[in-house]
C-alpha cells in the first residue's frame, strides 16, 4: 500500500478516535441540571487535551503530505469521516 493511502487511513482513525472522545464527553455531562457528571472536571479536560493533540497529529501528517508534493487529504479535521 502506498505510504499516501497508508496516511490517510491513520488521519480517518484519528478523526474517527476524535469523535468517539467527543461523544463520550457529550453523553458524559448531566442530564438534568442538579444530576452529577460522569466524568469530573479534570477528566474532561483530559480528554480534551487528548482531541487537540489528535487536531495537532492530523495537522502535522497533513503538512508533511503538502511537503512531499501531495495535494490534501481528502478527509478533513472537521469530523469529516466517509
């Protein structure tokens, strides 16, 4: 496999990884405004952390195609995912 197509399988993973954290902290938060949160504040911005590092990783890989002469991905950072 070439190392293009081999690349933009890791930027799905990872924009698909994305949104699973996304998800998990959106079912995570209260339902009702008195109930208590799955994850504490410090979990969350953990794992938030974790998602701009992700944005970072997908934003490397994509400089790096651009700097081997590669036009751009087809799948963007913006949860995007075929």
């Amino acid at each position: 496999m070439p190392a293009r197509q081999r690349r933009e399988k890791v930027v799905v993973k990872l924009i698909q990884a994305k949104n699973e954290i996304e998800d998990a902290i959106a079912i995570a938060g209260p339902a009702a405004r008195y109930e208590v949160a799955v994850l504490s504040g410090t979990a969350r911005d953990g794992l938030n952390s974790i998602i701009l590092s992700i944005e970072k990783i997908i934003e490397t890989l994509h400089e790096a195609a651009l700097g081997e002469g590669e036009e751009s991905f087809n799948a963007g950072t913006e949860s995007e995912v075929p």
